[in-house]
C-alpha cells in the first residue's frame, strides 16, 4: 500500500491515534486504517497503522461529517 496521507490526534495524557490513507498499487483501491501509535516515530507509526490498524468505513466518516453539520430548522 501506497501511504498518501496521515492523520494524527493526541489526548491530555500523551496518546497518540492516528489515521492513514493509503492506495493500493495494483488495483488503485483507496482505504483508511485508524489505530494507536507509540508517538516516537512516525515513520514506524504509520507503518504499524497501515499494517494492523482497523480498516476505517467512508460511510461512517461520512456520517460523522453529517452530525457536525448543523441541523435546519423546521
């Protein structure tokens, strides 16, 4: 998988959560992966997302960009 972008967020106590894009070079399928990562290195981090993060719906993110739209009044 080619890696084409990363998302990190960290919490108030160090964590770290990141979410990678990345492409499939043979099919040219796009997908996300979202997981934990030790913060040291984010080479490695991103490799160890890409490999054994959870695989991320566009539904749900689509769903979720919905919720912080605001709702029209009736």
């Amino acid at each position: 998988m080619k890696v084409l972008h990363s998302y990190w967020f960290s919490d108030m106590s160090g964590g770290h959560m990141g979410i990678v894009v990345g492409e499939d070079e043979r099919t040219k399928e796009r997908k996300a992966y979202i997981g934990i990562a030790g913060g040291h290195n984010q080479e490695d981090d991103i490799a160890a997302i890409a490999a054994r993060g959870q695989k991320v719906s566009p539904a749900i993110l689509e769903e979720i960009l919905g919720k912080l739209k605001p709702q029209k009044s009736k």
